[in-house]
C-alpha cells in the first residue's frame, strides 16, 4: 500500500477542530504531522484542538510562533507543537531537540520546509489552503496511518 492523500473541505473553524478531535484519540508517539499553509489557513486552529483533545482539558494553547516549541504533558507522551517559520536553515530545528522528538513524542511542526532533509519520511503531510467558501486540506497519510485514522477520514 502507498501513501494516499485525502482532501477534505473545512467549512469553519468548527469543522477543522472537529477533524482534529477525531484524530487526537488515534495518535502514538512518533506520530509526525507537518502542517504547511499560508498565514491564516488553519494550521494553528487544527493543532490547539488537537491538543487540547488529546489532554482532555481547555488548555491555554498559544502559538509557538516566538518562542519557536510549546511543549504538553500528556500521560501517554508529551506533545511537541513547533512554529519553524522564523528559522533559516534545518539545523537550527535539530538543535531545538526535533530529532529525538521525532521518535519520542507526538510532533505538530508548522514550516516544515524549515526541516529541509531532516523531515521525518513516515510524518502525515497536512497542506492546509483557503478557498472562497472554505478551508481545504490535503492530508497525504502513510499506509499504516490510512488503517489507523480510517473510521475519521472520508473514502478518497
């Protein structure tokens, strides 16, 4: 089996958390997504519903824009949210500790061109986009993320 995309409408921000909440529960450590999208395209909203879904509480979820990693302490693993728009050059992400998160915590990384090569080959791609009436998201899934996240997604 090959990678898949699948792409879905986000009508509103309701929409796109209700994606987000469906997926939280099915998430493992190791689980990459990297969220790419214009300013504004909902790659935030998506990852502080996520968040706060896999934590079971409204936690203050801000965007790690300046501070560049927002860590969260989930009793299954921590979750690493990743803001990489102001580095210049992948290795600065490594040294923010990415290359362990990779295989020890759930990572959220929005820029993730920023990573360069070092993008992690098993990661979701999540490809957020504006449109007229809607957001759109193309979300590009391994094969074995396709099973998992199966009863969530529509038939593509």
């Amino acid at each position: 089996m090959a990678t898949k995309t699948y792409s879905l409408s986000l009508s509103s921000e309701d929409a796109t958390a209700a994606l987000a909440q469906a997926l939280a529960p099915l998430l493992r450590i190791g689980d990459c997504f990297l969220l790419e999208g214009s300013i504004g395209a909902g790659k935030t909203a998506f990852s502080r519903a996520l968040i706060r879904a896999r934590l079971g509480r409204a936690e203050d979820v801000p965007s790690p824009t300046f501070t560049l990693v927002q860590t969260y302490d989930d009793p299954n693993g921590d979750i690493w949210h990743c803001d990489l728009y102001r580095l210049t050059h992948p290795d600065e992400a490594l040294e923010l500790g990415l290359e362990e998160a990779f295989t020890s915590a759930i990572c959220l990384i929005e820029w993730p061109d920023r990573l360069g090569d070092d993008q992690p080959s098993d990661a979701a791609l999540l490809a957020f986009s504006v449109g007229a009436d809607a957001h759109h998201l193309e979300m590009t899934l391994n094969p074995e993320m396709q099973s998992r996240f199966a009863a969530v997604l529509p038939d593509a």
